[in-house]
C-alpha cells in the first residue's frame, strides 16, 4: 500500500496525513469515503449470520420511551422469532467479525491496512430499527464508523465525565456532554480516537459498520506473554536446577530459604531479559485466531500462487515468521518471500518456485490446514 497517495477513504487526506493528523488525536467526519457504497450483505443475510453458532452476535432492546423498563442485553445466536418485529423501534442487532464470513467484508477491512496487522481487529455489523442504538458511550480502542444503509444521527464530545449509569448491563455514560452533531448517509464515515464519547441513533431502518482495533492492556499482555514464555521453558532442556550443597540444619523448617528465593528471582529476570523468546511469544499472541475460528483443512499444495485464507492472522519481525498462534524462524530469502505473503496477503508463482524446500513444506502443511490455499481468492 502507497501509504502517500491521498484517498476518498480519507477525506482526501493520504493514509501518511492522516496517521499524523488524526490518528489517536481528534474525530474525522469523512462525507463520501466510499461514493456509491453498496452494501455488503442485506438484512436477511445478516440475521442468517446471528442464527449460526460461532458467531459472536448480541441484541440490545432500548427503554420505551417515558416507560420504565431497563435496557434489555442478550447475547445469540437468535432465531428470527427471538427478535422483536422489525416495526418496532428502539433495537440493535451486534453481529462482530462478519470479516471471518464473508469475503468482501474481508476485503473491506483490508482498506484499511494502513495500521498494522496488529492494530487492526475486525469488522462489525450493527443493523438498527427506528431509533436504535446502544446508548452514549466510549470505547477503549480506535473505530471507523461507516453507514452502509439508511441514516443514523451521531452525537459526539470529548467527555470528562466517565461515569456510568449504574445497573445497567451495557457500558452507557451517565452524563453525556455532545459538543458535535452529524448525520450519516451510505458511504460516509466518521472517524472516533479512543474514549471519544459517542451516540449513535438510527433514523429509520438502518446499518452501521464499525472497523475495530486491538488495543491490549498491560495486564493482558504481561498475562499472555508470560503464559507463552513460560511454555517455551517447559519444552526446553533443563540446564540449571537448584543446588544448596552448604544448607546447614535447620530448627524453623517452615521458613523460606533466602537462596531458593534469591535463584528463583533470578530465573525469573533470565526468563525477562530473553528478548528472543519476548519475541516469539507477542508474535504467537498477536496471531493466535479468535476462539470462534476454525478453518477447513486437507487442502494441496502445489508450486504456483497462493494466498492467505480471510481468517488467517500473519505477522513477522526480524527473525521470525508468524501465523495463527505459530512462530517460524526465518530468514535470507526464505524470510523475504515470507514477509511479502504477510504484507500482500498473496505470494505468486515465481515466488513460490524462489522458497526453499523447506519453507516450500511449511507452506504445504500451512495448506493442508486450510491457512493458505492455492490460488489467489
């Protein structure tokens, strides 16, 4: 991707301007990013999504209004009787990856490769009767919210306030200051950084896109690498255990002895500075698929192109190769060709042909497990 060349995408601006301008920094009201959008699915198509185990769907009914019944959550899959009528307004059906299922969803999401791999999450479906919505909100991560059917009012401000309203079963702010208003029609967008409160309200029947990110935690990440790491020291050789050939007897057995504590101290901070295995496991995490995706194995592999299955997550750093939760160490020519299927997503025959015979057998095995299929899709 020419990340300098301005696009409709962007409001004209280049992926390069609006990284610096925008980017974790202020809104973006985009009229037009996608002229003459078509949406990717109709309504039927999406509630047949909602109605299949594994994907990951979620209903939220409103208060009528001057009633007093709470907002209503559930999570699916929904039958079509498990969801009010369509004239009744006041309800939103979530329907999350619908890039995992569909193929141009996927190809959408790809416009948006501009942030890495890493960042970028997934695509979201949110279909809304009249005056639907999930109520004044933040999220913790970056969104792009594209209208792809209908209209939908948008409210948004710089909230101070986060406080929420008490016992209800989604995230909604007590107090929401709007400072902004629009309306979206098919093909807008609106770009929102990280806890810029925000509400949505559908006019009329009406669909929402929203392009997600990952935005990790510390906590998570320490979790996930240290569990990672850990398991790397468990399939390795033991080289060091602990020794205490001058232990003299003791009369308080229940005391910790200092040097146990101190060699187990120091396994730890070894384990730490281990920047390789530091690596391997962020590159293992970042890729490992979502618990809801599987893939269709039992494909062939034959020397001419491929390219990656839409559920696929590839990665790479210096010295290694990653794909779905799996590290790879690579490098020469073998890691440049890798690197270029991570990028494009695709790798031609000539660069197929220029993969050793080794990294011509991953390739095979990762086709056999239905993460790279021949031809491009």
């Amino acid at each position: 991707m020419n990340t300098k060349v301005p696009t409709p995408l962007l409001g004209g601006l280049s992926p390069e301007v609006f990284m610096r301008r925008y980017w974790q920094k202020k809104p973006l009201l985009i009229r037009g990013a996608i002229p003459d959008f078509v949406p990717l699915l109709d309504r039927r198509a999406l509630l047949d999504l909602a109605a299949q185990q594994g994907v990951e769907s979620r209903l939220v009914v409103q208060p009528r209004p001057g009633g007093d019944a709470p907002w209503r959550f559930r999570h699916g899959p929904f039958t079509r009787s498990m969801l009010p009528p369509f004239k009744q307004g006041g309800w939103t059906l979530l329907v999350q990856g619908v890039d995992l299922h569909l193929e141009r969803a996927h190809a959408l999401l790809a416009q948006f490769r501009f942030v890495p791999d890493a960042r970028l999450d997934d695509l979201m479906v949110s279909y809304a009767t009249d005056g639907g919505g999930v109520g004044p909100h933040f999220d913790s991560y970056d969104v792009f919210l594209l209208q792809a059917s209908g209209q939908r009012r948008w409210r948004i401000g710089p909230q101070k306030n986060l406080s929420l309203v008490p016992g209800a079963p989604l995230k909604i702010l007590a107090h929401f200051e709007p400072e902004q208003e629009f309306v979206l029609n098919p093909g807008d967008m609106l770009y929102l950084p990280p806890k810029y409160a925000h509400d949505g309200v559908a006019q009329g029947e009406c669909m929402t896109y929203s392009v997600g990110f990952r935005s990790p935690g510390k906590a998570e990440l320490a979790r996930e690498m240290l569990q990672r790491m850990a398991e790397q020291l468990f399939d390795a050789p033991e080289t060091s255990r602990y020794r205490d050939p001058r232990q003299p007897a003791v009369a308080q057995s229940g005391a910790i002895p200092a040097p146990l504590a101190a060699f187990a101290q120091k396994a730890l901070l070894e384990t730490l500075g281990d920047t390789a295995a530091m690596q391997r496991a962020l590159g293992e995490y970042l890729t490992e698929p979502k618990a809801q995706v599987w893939f269709d194995g039992q494909g062939e592999f034959s020397v001419g192109d491929v390219s990656l299955d839409r559920r696929t997550r590839m990665m790479y750093d210096e010295h290694h190769v990653f794909i779905n939760g799996e590290s790879f160490e690579s490098a020469g020519r073998d890691a440049r060709l890798m690197r270029t299927l991570a990028d494009d997503r695709v790798l031609g025959i000539k660069g197929c042909r220029q993969l050793s015979g080794s990294a011509q057998e991953v390739v095979a095995r990762w086709c056999e497990a239905g993460w790279v299929h021949v031809g491009a899709r």
